[in-house]
C-alpha cells in the first residue's frame, strides 16, 4: 500500500514530537493577556485557541473597536511564550528520524503540517530540514488545520494529489482535516486521542504510534 503513496504528512507536537503543551495553560494565559486589551473577552467555551480568537476578535468587529490587531498579539504571544518553555522540554520521538529516513528511501516526501509555531519546531527537531522538505506551521499559512488549505498547501509543494498522500495525527483534528482535504487518514495514539475517540471517526488506520503505522502500511 505504501507504494502508492507520494506523502505522509504528520502533524508535530503528539505526532512526532513528544507532546509537553499544555494547551489549558496556553488558553489561560492568551485569555488573560486579549483581556487587557478588551475587558469584554467571552469566555473560552473550550475552543481551541485560534477558533476562540476568531470568535472574540469577531466580537468586537461587531463592537466597532479597532483593537484586533492587538488582540492577535497578545495571544499569540502569550501562545507562543507557552509553546517555546514546552519546546526546551521535548524531542522527538527515538524512531521519528529512522522513519523519516526510512519514507525518504522510498521516495516519500515526509511533511509536517502543524499550528505550533516555527521556532518552537526547530527548537524540538533542529535538524528538521534533513528530513521533511515541506513544513508548514501556522506561521506559513493565512488559515491553519482543520482547514483543509493547510493540508491543500503541503501537497502542493510536494506535487501530488490528495489520494497520494495520508495525514497522520494524534488529534481527531487531524482526522477531520485529512478527510477535508481528500486524502488518507491516520490517528496514532501518542498524544491526544484515545484509540476508541479515533475509531468513532473511522480512520483509515489506526496505530499506537507512527512506526507502528509505518509497519501496518509496508506489510498491506
């Protein structure tokens, strides 16, 4: 089966990273920061933290203020101030650069799509460039996943059509983003999801990690 495939795109922190984000701790403090610049911030309503942003900044469009701009700053970089200590204390998974290396050979082009930012990437994974040529946090896009356009982008540097690809991922995110944009779907349970959240969305394989994955999909 693998033979078909021209990529494997993976998100990152759960993925292929050693998941450190804690993501009501990044909320809290973006929440906390966009309330400086507008007392009236509705709650979080356990969104993730761009959707949430979207919501408030819309908000106060219909409010007529013209803080959106500052409002994007402040939680992004409360975000990012939380994705980068999250950062110093990761890596990547042992297997992830035989992986890597192992779909190079075979001349599948390993991506990365992720909303995590660059810095806190290459902070994880420094060598990255060696072995995925395509990556695309949300700092390279104008909308991040579960938009397909993230994924959309990704093939498109790579060249190759959504039925030659499959995103992987420990989020059903992931799931609900590779299904968008047409391609294969894979849940892998490092990070956020529990193998029985990622049979309820009906993936197209499931594995305990992306090695395992990798062994399922060379042995079809």
């Amino acid at each position: 089966m693998i033979h078909s495939l021209k990529a494997v795109v993976f998100d990152f922190d759960g993925t292929l990273a050693i998941p450190t984000i804690d993501f009501n701790e990044m909320k809290q403090r973006a929440h906390d920061a966009v309330k400086i610049v507008y007392p009236n911030l509705p709650d979080l309503n356990g969104l993730p933290l761009l959707e949430w942003l979207d919501m408030a900044k819309e908000q106060a469009t219909k409010e007529r203020l013209s803080i959106l701009d500052a409002m994007d700053e402040a939680a992004i970089s409360a975000a990012k101030d939380v994705e980068l200590e999250a950062a110093a204390r990761s890596d990547v998974f042992a297997w992830a650069r035989t992986l890597l290396s192992e779909l190079l050979k075979r001349d599948i082009t390993p991506c990365i799509v992720t909303r995590n930012c660059t810095e806190a990437v290459r902070i994880v994974f420094p060598d990255v460039d060696e072995y995925c040529p395509v990556i695309l946090t949300r700092d390279d896009v104008p909308i991040v996943k579960p938009d397909p356009d993230h994924l959309h982008r990704a093939l498109a540097l790579v060249g190759c059509q959504p039925e030659e690809a499959i995103m992987t991922g420990d989020h059903l995110m992931d799931i609900h983003t590779g299904k968008a944009a047409g391609t294969l779907t894979a849940g892998v349970c490092t990070g956020e999801a529990t193998r029985e959240e990622f049979e309820a969305e009906n993936p197209d394989f499931i594995a305990t990690d992306c090695w395992d994955l990798f062994l399922q999909m060379t042995a079809r």
